[in-house]
C-alpha cells in the first residue's frame, strides 16, 4: 500500500494514517495528512492543510487555510495565508504568522504567534508572545481568576441583602 495518495477531483494528496513521506510537497494542492503521519521535509502548498491528530512535519510549512489536529507537531515556523485552527495540544516549535484569524483550544503551544485577524484563545495563552486583537474564552479567563468553571453549581452567599433595613 502506498504512503501517499491522489485524490484528483479534488486536488487533493493524502499522506496515509501511520506513514512517513521523506520528499519535500511543493505543489499547488491540497493536503491531509491522516493519524501518526509523518513528512519529513516542508511543506509549501497554495491550497488548504489538515493535520491528524498526532501528525508531525518536520520542516517550516505555508499553506492557505490550516487545521492543527489533536497532539499534531510542526517543528519549522508555519505561515498561513488564511485561518488556523489549533486543536487540543497541537503545536508548533517555531514561530506561527497567520494572515485570517486564529482559534487556538486548549494546550496548544507556539514558540510566537503573530496574526492578522482576531485571535480567539480557549485556556492558557498558546505562547508569551503574541501580536493580533485577542479574543479571550469564558474559560481563560475563569482559569486565570481561580474562578469555578461552572458558575451553576456556585452558591450565592446568604445574607440580609442590600436593603434588609426596610424589611423590619
């Protein structure tokens, strides 16, 4: 069975579940990469990247629109022309420049991020050092106060209230 495969109705390369691929991709295509996938060169491509979970490239990447799956690794910089999606600990070693906007969940982890559209962050900030107009969650920001998550099971003090003088 072969490591990589060419889906052309839809311009697409498909670099199986549990393989490796050693040579440099620099087409004008698509590219999924399925689980524990490995490239061991870069990735220049003007169509669109999806990652699965656990996937890793070796070298710098640049494509149009970009999925980081679950546990996926870029150890190069990443260069997106559109939108980024960085699912739970997906990361990159280097730095991440984003042309569209950037959802980032939790774990995620980048040596920089620079975007140009907003930036919406769901737990700890992905790296120290990030330029864009950030959107932060409910959750990071319960997480940074030391606040409960779940505000339904908290309890509001009982007291008198605010005007328990007049209900005497």
């Amino acid at each position: 069975m072969a490591s990589i495969r060419a889906h052309r109705e839809s311009n697409t390369l498909i670099i199986m579940k549990n393989s490796s691929y050693a040579r440099p991709i620099t087409h004008r295509v698509n590219l999924i990469m399925g689980i524990n996938a490995r490239c061991m060169e870069r990735v220049m491509i003007d169509g669109n990247l999806e990652l699965g979970k656990n996937a890793q490239v070796t070298g710098n990447v640049r494509a149009r629109d970009v999925i980081l799956g679950p546990g996926s690794i870029i150890y190069g910089d990443l260069f997106v022309d559109g939108d980024l999606k960085a699912l739970d600990n997906a990361r990159v070693m280097g730095h991440v420049k984003v042309a569209g906007a950037a959802f980032i969940r939790p774990g995620a982890r980048f040596g920089s991020l620079d975007a140009g559209g907003l930036i919406e962050i769901q737990g700890k900030p992905p790296s120290k050092h990030i330029k864009g107009k950030i959107v932060v969650t409910e959750d990071a920001v319960e997480e940074k106060k030391g606040i409960k998550a779940n505000p339904k099971k908290d309890k509001k003090p009982k007291g008198k209230g605010l005007f328990w003088f007049l209900k005497k």
